[in-house]
C-alpha cells in the first residue's frame, strides 16, 4: 500500500510543481497517510516485532541495513512533518514556503523510493531466510497484538480507506505519465 500511494504522491507532486502551487486537498490525505500509517502501521511494527524477532534469534546478517531503516524511519518522519509545517503558507501562495514543501516532499520521496528496495532486498530477504519457522507463531502474533489494539486498528482502517481513495484517484493520472510523449 506504502509503495502504491507513493507512486500517486510523486504523480501529485510532479503536477504541483508543474502548476507551481501546493493544493490543500491534494496533499493533506497524503500527508494522513504518511503520518499515520506508516508511522503506526509500518515503522513501528517493523521496529517493536521484526527486527525484535531477528534480533531475538541472533540474527546479524541484516544488521546493517537495519540499522539504516530505523534511521531512515526517523528521517522520514522529520521530512513529512517539515512538509506539514509548510503546508498552510504553500497553500496559501508563500513562494518559499511552496519552494520548501516541495524540496522537503522530494526529498521524502527520494528517501522512501530508497528505503522500499532496502527493505524487500535486503532485510526481508534475511528475515525470511534466517527466521527459524518456530518463531513465526510468535511474530505473527506480536503483528496481531498491535493491529488488536483500539488505537491502531482506528488508524488502520482510517489509513486504508485514505490510501486506497488515493489510488484510486490518482493511479490513472501516473499510468498516464508514464506513456512516452515521443513515439519512436
Ligand atoms: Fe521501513
């Protein structure tokens, strides 16, 4: 879902720079969502259940890139929240404001473009080579107990409806993108 909406945010930012302007609602659902779900939904569990997990069975293979996930977590949260504390003056036609939200929403997505590839290639991969089977139960159940509590099962579904209203308004905008104005 993470990489599906960001792919939506870089066809929403393309165009925002392109117009050369910064629409409330065009960014405040995409800003929900990468506070919330990712914040909520992906670094946390990442953080308190898997890397625990590895950790726990002595799993040091991925320590590296682990390492480099939780730091880039944290990078990702100051550049979502520098974009929230540029968005009303963006909005509202501050050219350097509109200039700052941009720079700190491309730089976001640089980072997160980065991070998904380091992810599945890198730390899943050893995850689910070196995880022995009898710890699954227990990390399957340390996801469960986070998606179970009020909060988080709030945020969950709340995120979802906004990820997948993202897509769907904007995924044929980004298909659109990618046919090559020149055919050769
Ligand atoms: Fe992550």
């Amino acid at each position: 879902m993470i990489a599906a909406v960001l792919r939506c945010f870089e066809t929403a930012l393309i165009e925002s720079r392109t117009k050369g302007k910064v629409e409330a609602a065009v960014f405040e659902p995409f800003l929900e969502f990468f506070l919330d779900y990712a914040d909520s939904q992906h670094y946390e569990k990442e953080e308190a259940c898997l890397f625990a997990c590895m950790h726990r069975c002595g799993i040091h293979d991925a320590d590296e890139g682990i390492a480099r996930l939780i730091e880039e977590h944290k990078m990702a949260r100051q550049r979502v929240h520098l974009m929230v504390s540029y968005l009303d003056e963006a909005v509202a036609g501050l050219d350097f404001a509109v200039e700052k939200f941009h720079e700190s929403a491309g730089k976001f997505r640089d980072l997160i473009m980065g991070h998904i590839p380091l992810e599945n290639g890198n730390v899943f991969r050893v995850g689910d080579e070196q995880i022995p089977d009898s710890e699954l139960p227990a990390l399957q159940a340390a996801y469960d107990a986070r998606d179970a509590k009020p909060e988080n099962a709030e945020v969950r579904e709340r995120c979802l409806r906004v990820g997948r209203e993202l897509v769907e308004r904007w995924t044929p905008k980004a298909d659109e993108a990618r046919i090559p104005l020149v055919r050769t």
